[in-house]
C-alpha cells in the first residue's frame, strides 16, 4: 500500500486549473487550485498568497463560494477516478517509467541532440550548394583558378571509373548498378566473321577514292587526271574556296615554325619599316627645304609676286640647297615656283 | 548458338575480363592473368595506354547532332584526368561548337588558317584548359574565315606532324571532332587520322548515315573503327519503341566502344561550358564517357550492354545504407 501510495503521489498529473472568478465587488481575481496532496496544497496557496499580496493592501483574498465547493468536490471525483485507472496499469510499466525517469530524459536529450546536427548538417549542406557568387570557392568551381595551386582547397580526386562506389556489379554478374539504378545485363554477340561479312558488305557497297583535285563549276578537267578524284565545289559554297592566297610550301613552314616572329607579323613588321624610313627620308628633305629665312622669302615673294621676279631669284639664289631649285628649270620662274611655294606653305 | 568473341590487340594488356558461359547466360570472371599492371595512382588504377603514340582518332557520324562535339570534349577531358596529354582539334570550318562545349570561346584568337597565313606560330593557336593542364584545343578556323580545300587534308596532316615534334613531347592522344556530312569537311578531318570512333544514335536515319561513314572510312584506309551508341533510352528499349545497342551493333558490325544513356545534364553541361565528366558527384552518363575513354586507351571493346532498367531489390539490411553486392571491375560492361 506504501508503494501504491508513492505512486499516486508521483502520478497525481500535474493539471493546475486556473479560473478566473469575480467577486461580489466586481474585481477579477486568480485562483488557482492544485490537486495535489493536501501538503502540496498548503504549499501553492502559501505561494499564491504570496503572489496575490503584490495585489494592494486594499484588495482581499477571495473568499471560497459555495460554487467553488462544488467544483472542489468534482476536482476529487475526477482524480480518483485517475487513481483509478493508474492502478490499473501492470506494475511494470509503472516500475520502469519511474525507474528510469532518468534515462528517459537522456534519451529525449540524445534525440534533441541529434535533431540539432542534422538541422545544422543540412544547413552547411545548403550552404555548400548555394555559395556566393563570385566568391573564391566559385572561381575554383568555375575553373577560374586551379584548384591544385590553392593551398586552401582539396585537390581534384580523380576516381576510376569501373572500380567506383557508384558502379556495383551483383554476384551473379546479371545485374549492375550505376548511380543508384539497376540494369540488367546481356552479353556482345558479334563475332568476328560477322565483322567480316559487314566489311566486305561495306565495300562493295561504297566505292569511294579520296579527291586529289578540287575544282569549281565550270572548270575543265585536266587530261592527265581521274575523275574519280575530281572533287566539285559549288561556286556559292560558303566556307569553301578552290584558290590559296597563299603558296604551299609558305604554310607548310608556317605550321612547322617553332620559334620566332611568325611570317606575316615578320612581313608586315618589316614593310611598316620600310614604309617608316621612306617617310624619315621624305622628311628629311622637307625639312632641309622648308628653312625660316627661306620661309619669309617665300612668304615675300608671294606678297610681291606681280612685282618683280628679280627679289625671288636673289632669294633663292641665296639659299642653294633649296628644294624647289630643281623644280624651277621645269617650270616657269615665276607664277609655277610661287605658285608651288604657297601650296607648301597652305599646306 | 551463342559465342562470344574479344576483339584483341597485340598491343593490349588487359587485367581481368569476364567470359560468357551458354548454359546460365551470365557472365564469370575468368581466371586473372598473370600481366601486372602498375598503379600509378596511390589508390585508382591507370589505364595503360596501346598502340603507338601519338594516337590520331577522329571521331566522326555521318549524321548531324549525335553527339560527336560532346563525345570529343567528354573522353578528351577523362583522358587528360587520365594523365594523358591531348591535344582536340575541332575541324569543322564553318560551323565552331567544341570552344563552346569547353567553355573556352574567349580565350580562342588564333586558329590554323592564322597558322597557315604566317600571322601566328602553331603554339600560340593552342588553347590550353586552365582546369586540365594536358588538355588543349586548336581550332581549325573561326565562322567567317574560309580555307583552301586543296590543302585542307595536308594542313592538317601538318599539324598533327608538327605536334608530334614539338618541344614539350608529342601529345598522347590527337581527337579531330569531324564535321557532319561526308564532303570536304569530312576528307579534311579523317585525312590524318588513323582509327575512328562512330558515334551513333538508335534511330534509323543515323543508321544509315553510320553505315555510310563507315564505308568510306574503310576506303580511305582506316580500319580500327569503333562504335559509341549515344542517346539510349533503356525504358524505350524495354518498351520496344527504340532499337536495343545490340541491333545496332548486328546492324552496323562494329566493336562497341562505350554506349551513353540519355541525360539531361548533358544540354546543362553543354550551356555551362562544364563539360559532364567534370560533375561531382558524377552521372551516370558521364560515368559512361569516363569508361569509354579508358576502353579508348586500352584498344579495348564491350562485351556487355546494358538493357533494362530493373527495381531496385532492397535487402534487410538496406535500411542502413549500402547493399551486400560487392564492388568488382565492371571495364567490359556497358556502364
């Protein structure tokens, strides 16, 4: 009987009921009723004294009504009829549940716990698969850098292909399994003499010789060629042409060429050099003709072109390694070589 | 009678296959042979590379839109994962996609009609992949640009001749990704090459197309041609809507060299400029990319294809992840 009492005690459900009663005076109060033991008892209505005293000196404490007896006896029906029913539980389950009250905290524990690493697992996982864009990880994973080079990161793991955790092959050699499928097996059945006879099929079927001449529509056979070998390309074929811009034996070089400028940079390069010296030269010569002293000659003589010739050859005599000297035997002395000397100064 | 027969080369080391029995109609793994194989990698075998470097293959279709770009990038990246250096070359004249597949469309100023005119050197045409160093492109020429058909075939023969004597070594592998058609473009392209992969879709059409192509490879001299089914739709195949990779290969006669299933990260990737094989975790048709390029450089072919997709049988103890199946060298299947 002891035991069956300590059980009550134990199992007596915690069930506060809490009801909002208003007294005669209109002024909303908590009661609140526990039914526990009469000693658990005395202890919550000291606790709910205690709270209720923050109320005001002014307020009371609500008296018990008749209603409130009437549920208080209810309450007690309702809780034996709960003792009843926990008597009828086999004592066993009743024993280990207050054995191991214990474990079962643990055990909630673990669970939690391990709920917790999941959540987290799944979240790093989440965020594995949705980094940043333009991150470091990204530019590896988009090639961008390698991956070897980095200090960081984990290199490439290359995995065989047939001896793969994702390839499995039942014992029965019927079946494997790819990525998670399974198929079923059938072995090759060709053989060698039907290879043969697909060949020798082919053979007679596609009669075929490699083209050696390429022509274009309208161009005449050569004599001394097959015709077989004769290839045609439609004139408005797009990506092909019949002419070479360039020789043979030059491309062959070209691809062969291992160091060095390639051709036509080299070619280019050196036309632009010639190009540039022919033009230092042509300077040169403009700039021993075009002299400032020469200059304001020329520039006189275009004022006082229709007044006389004698000044511009005076000037010209002058300065002997003008320019337009040689010009002025071919020439007329005076309307061409002034003429020319105010386009070069217009220009 | 059913017989199963291994396309063999005399350069070729291979490490385990597995042998058809009648009987059971399964496949057991015959007895290990006794060639080691050394692992280069500390925990992943490299394929061991055959035949005679460098390795010019061009990979070619008949048909427009099977997948030739996308075939070329996806096993030229797996074989520079591989360690090999590869050198792809997009010999399509008018029509430029392989930059665009790479995602190196702005870093391509220079291409081999550049080379040709003397206006640059070879190396500077050269694109290399800042995310595989051994990985480069050359372009054969930019959209606007035409070029001589009389030397297109030995423009390109050049190239490939000067790769192979250049400073750094030859490349390992030279892929021509060979434009759709089979006239000038088509000769430029196969011109220098000396094996083939078709690519192929399960359609009619692209069947017929292949069977074409393939004659005229056979004329022009090339033998070693294998065959990529692209685009498979197992669910089709079981519905019989869609050829199985085993008519195709009773129809076209070639030694299969990888079939990829049909998926969508391929239009993704294709956008991206990321091409499929670079996915972590990868999928399942890169996976297939992957392993056609480790059959690619063994001389090796299936001798196994998927063909349906079948449930997922879930054990007792599935419920704690993984299966009791066990992991074993899958090279000659189809995935």
């Amino acid at each position: 009987m002891a035991s069956v009492w300590a059980i009550q005690y134990h199992f007596v459900p915690l069930q506060p009921s809490i009801r909002i009663r208003v007294t005669k005076h209109g002024i909303p109060s908590s009661v609140v009723q526990f039914t526990y033991g009469n000693r658990l008892n005395t202890k919550r209505k000291f606790l709910c004294r205690a709270i209720n005293a923050s109320m005001g000196p002014s307020e009371e404490l609500p008296q018990p009504t008749v209603d409130q007896a009437v549920k208080t006896d209810n309450d007690d029906a309702v809780t034996k009829k709960f003792h009843r029913i926990i008597n009828s539980l086999p004592p066993s389950v009743a024993f280990l549940t207050k054995r191991h009250a214990g474990i079962n905290f643990a055990i909630g524990f673990c669970i939690a716990i391990a709920c917790f690493v999941v959540a987290v697992r799944v979240y790093v996982w989440r965020k594995a698969m949705y980094s940043h864009p333009g991150s470091v990880a990204d530019l590896v994973r988009r090639g961008q850098l390698r991956s070897d080079r980095r200090g960081i990161s984990r290199p490439l793991n290359y995995e065989d292909p047939f001896n793969n955790p994702l390839v499995k092959v039942d014992k029965g050699n019927s079946t494997v399994e790819i990525c998670g499928k399974v198929y079923r097996l059938a072995p090759v059945t060709l053989t060698k003499e039907e290879q043969a006879i697909h060949q020798k099929r082919r053979s007679r079927a596609y009669q075929w010789k490699r083209p050696t001449i390429f022509l274009k529509d309208g161009d005449s056979i050569p004599p001394d060629v097959d015709p077989d070998a004769v290839r045609w390309i439609p004139a408005n074929h797009p990506f092909a042409t019949t002419a070479s811009d360039i020789d043979e034996n030059l491309a062959q070089n070209n691809v062969y060429q291992k160091h060095g400028v390639p051709f036509r940079i080299k070619a280019e390069h050196e036309a632009l050099q010639k190009k540039l010296e022919a033009l230092q030269n042509e300077q040169k010569l403009n700039k021993l003709v075009i002299d400032s002293s020469n200059a304001k000659d020329f520039e006189r003589s275009f004022k006082l072109n229709s007044k006389s010739w004698e000044t511009v050859e005076q000037s010209n005599f002058d300065n002997q390694e003008a320019n337009s000297k040689p010009r002025k035997p071919d020439h007329a002395p005076n309307s061409f070589g002034s003429s020319s000397s105010s386009e070069k100064e217009r220009a | 009678m059913v017989s199963l027969s291994f396309i063999h080369s005399s350069n070729t080391l291979k490490h385990s296959l597995y042998s058809f029995t009648p009987n059971n109609k399964t496949l057991k793994p015959p007895k290990p042979k006794t060639t080691k194989i050394q692992s280069l990698l500390p925990y992943n075998r490299k394929p061991q590379l055959s035949g005679e470097t460098p390795r010019v293959v061009v990979i070619t279709s008949g048909k427009g839109g099977v997948g030739k770009t996308t075939t070329t990038a996806n096993v030229g990246l797996s074989l520079a994962r591989f360690g090999f250096s590869v050198v792809a070359i997009d010999a399509d004249v008018g029509l430029r996609n392989l930059d665009l597949l790479l995602g190196l469309e702005n870093r391509v100023n220079y291409t081999v009609v550049e080379v040709l005119n003397g206006d640059c050197r070879l190396d500077q045409a050269l694109v290399r992949d800042r995310r595989w160093s051994k990985f480069e492109l050359l372009c054969i020429s930019k959209p606007r640009s035409k070029l001589s058909l009389g030397f297109g075939g030995k423009s390109l023969v050049w190239v490939v001749d000067a790769l192979k004597s250049r400073q750094e070594g030859p490349p390992d592998f030279v892929l021509i990704d060979c434009p759709a058609g089979i006239d000038a473009g088509f000769i430029t392209a196969i011109t220098p090459a000396n094996e083939a992969v078709l690519v192929t879709t399960p359609d009619i059409t692209s069947l017929r197309d292949a069977d074409r192509v393939t004659g005229l490879l056979e004329s022009d001299g090339i033998r070693d041609i294998k065959m990529m089914v692209n685009r498979v739709r197992t669910d089709m195949i079981k519905g019989e809507d869609m050829m199985s990779v085993l008519d195709v290969q009773e129809m076209l006669g070639l030694a299969l060299l990888g079939v990829i299933p049909e998926d969508s990260e391929v239009i993704r990737s294709t956008n991206r400029g990321h091409p499929l094989v670079l996915n972590q975790p990868p999928t399942l048709a890169g996976l297939a990319f992957e392993q056609a390029a480790w059959r690619l450089v063994e001389e090796d072919s299936m001798s196994a294809v998927l063909l349906e997709e079948q449930p997922k049988k879930r054990g007792f103890f599935s419920f704690f992840g993984g299966n009791l199946i066990t992991k074993r060298h899958a090279k000659v299947y189809g995935y």
